[in-house]
C-alpha cells in the first residue's frame, strides 16, 4: 500500500460505519469493462481495459467499500 493509500485509509477508518463514503479525485485509475471479479462494486460499462492503478483502486474499493463512480472526459 502506498504512502496516499494509507492516507486515504487512514481517513475511511475515521468514517463512521453507517455513513455513505464518496471518493472524489483523480486516482490516474482506468477501470475499464470487465469487471470480473469486482461485480460487486462496479458494472460493465467503463471504456477500454483497466491499468495498474485501476487494478489497484478496485482492489481499494472492494476492502473499503465506497460508491464508486468513473467519468470519461
């Protein structure tokens, strides 16, 4: 886990559990379509294939389990 992964997660445990928790920012994340795997946090319908950092923001979101939401610009 990187430096901003523990940071971020440092944040999430100061969560209260019943709370919604909403990531907002620019992780360099693409998550892509195939959601093998990851079905319970995301659908179908991203662009292209996922990168490293996608892998490792779905890994982030399937431990935490945030609303996660993409946007292509």
């Amino acid at each position: 886990m990187c430096a901003n992964q523990k940071r971020l997660q440092g944040t999430l445990d100061k969560v209260k559990e019943k709370e919604v928790t909403i990531l907002i920012g620019d992780f360099n994340a693409k998550v892509g379509s195939n959601n093998t795997g990851y079905k319970s946090i995301m659908g179908e319908h991203g662009l292209g294939q996922m990168n490293e950092n996608g892998e490792v923001f779905a890994d982030f979101c399937a431990k935490t389990r945030p609303l996660m939401f993409t946007i292509s610009t």
